[in-house]
C-alpha cells in the first residue's frame, strides 16, 4: 500500500514557461509517471485560478484524467459562512467530482457541516501547517493549549460519520506528534516534505502510528532533476522506497 500523496503544484515559474499547454502537458506528466505509485493526488486550487475561466477547465481535465482510483483531494483550504460553504461543496463534490477537500477551521462548525454531510467525502482540516509562519497564530496559548491543539480536539469531535482528517505539517515533527495523541484514530494530510525539508522518517512514524498518515510531496516530485518523465518517476520511487523501509523497519 502507498501513502504518497502527489501535490500538483504546477507553475510556470517552476517549469520555466507560461504556455498553459506546456503547464497541462507537464501535469499529465506527473500523473502518467506516478498514477500506480500515489495513493492521492492533491491539485492546489491556486495553481489553476491564476489562469481564470482556463485554469479551471484545466482543474476538471485534470481530475478527468487522474479518474478512478487514487483519491483526489482538492486542495482549496475553504472556509466560509454555511449557506456560502454549502456553495463551495456543490463546487468541489459534485461539480469537479474532488473525493476530499483541505478547509479552513475558523469559521466554525456551519463553516464544514456542509462537506461533512456528504459522507461519502473527506475533509481535512488545517490544524499546524508547514509554512515558516504557521506558528504566529497556530501556537498561540489558551487555557494551556495551543490552538492548533485545540483545532485537532475538536476535529476528533465532529468525526462522527469517520470522513474528518487534519493537515499537519511535516515541518513541524513535534507538534505532529502531540496531535495525533489527540486524535489517535483521524487520518492525516502531511505536506512539506521535499522542497519544504519536513521530516520523512517522524512524519511517516507517528502519522501512521494509530491511523493513517498520507506523505504529501509536490516540487519535490512535479520539478524533480530535469522536469522529465524518468526523473518525475525516479523522485516518485525514491519516496516510495524510503518509506516502505520506514514502515518494514
């Protein structure tokens, strides 16, 4: 079993061209070269808004194209007033056909009702992310708790129909594990392994030591050596590999 997650982070900064042709040829790339080695694939919303009207035609072709099989996550960290979030799901569940979906816990509980009412879809909520300032507000104490603590308690909470994960960065191993002794039995989204340096070897440990922790890797495979089919498979392999010996050791 794979728990690679494969984040399709796909710009033109990083592929050297603007051409959206060449950005849609690559991400076909990445799936063509990974689709039986990924548990998941996440496409970042932002990477295809950019181009407006195009960049989401780009989003449904994309999804078409991973079909079957791999769970496909979107990645659009949603979060809004009920009658707004229940738009939002309407886009994501039933209009792109996304098996799961990264939100925002800030709002509140009307804000994900509307996704977990659709149990046969996911949600991952954003508990401590990996990026170098998601402490500012994340660590912040209340009543001896951080709130990302608070974030995982009450996300164990609403689990009752078992379709409520968290996003906890690998960049951050020691909250990682005060988290899932929290919520011992939520399913994890872990990025910032690769290009963020997060801890692969702490990452897969504790993430899947009472649940399910899934490795998220982006430009560390997308942009991996030469931009090329063979090194886009190669990188895909090396953490298949790496944590194959993490799980057998």
């Amino acid at each position: 079993m794979s728990y690679l997650c494969v984040g399709l982070d796909i710009s033109a900064e990083s592929l050297g061209s603007s051409s959206l042709m060449d950005l849609k040829d690559h991400a076909k790339q990445v799936v063509d070269n990974t689709r039986d080695l990924a548990a998941a694939y996440k496409p970042n919303f932002a990477f295809f808004e950019r181009w407006g009207s195009k960049g989401f035609q780009w989003l449904e072709e994309i999804v078409d194209y991973i079909g079957t099989g791999p769970i496909i996550i979107a990645d659009a960290k949603r979060g809004d007033i009920g009658n707004t979030a229940e738009q939002y799901a309407k886009s994501i569940f039933d209009h792109f056909g996304f098996d799961a979906v990264t939100l925002s816990p800030y709002l509140g509980q009307d804000s994900v009702e509307p996704f977990l009412d659709r149990t046969e879809k996911g949600v991952f909520i954003l508990c401590r992310t990996s990026n170098p300032s998601g402490s500012q507000f994340q660590d912040h104490q209340d009543d001896g708790k951080a709130l990302y603590e608070k974030v995982a308690i009450w996300a164990n909470g609403i689990n009752a129909k078992d379709n409520v994960g968290l996003v906890v960065g690998a960049t951050a191993p020691e909250e990682l594990t005060r988290i899932r002794k929290i919520a011992p039995d939520l399913s994890m989204l872990i990025p910032g392994v690769g290009a963020q340096g997060g801890d692969l070897e702490h990452s897969v440990r504790v993430g899947n030591q009472t649940g399910v922790g899934i490795i998220n890797v982006s430009r560390g495979i997308c942009f991996a050596g030469d931009h090329s089919g063979s090194a886009i498979r190669n990188a895909a392999e090396s953490y298949v590999a790496q944590m194959k010996i993490l799980f057998d050791g």
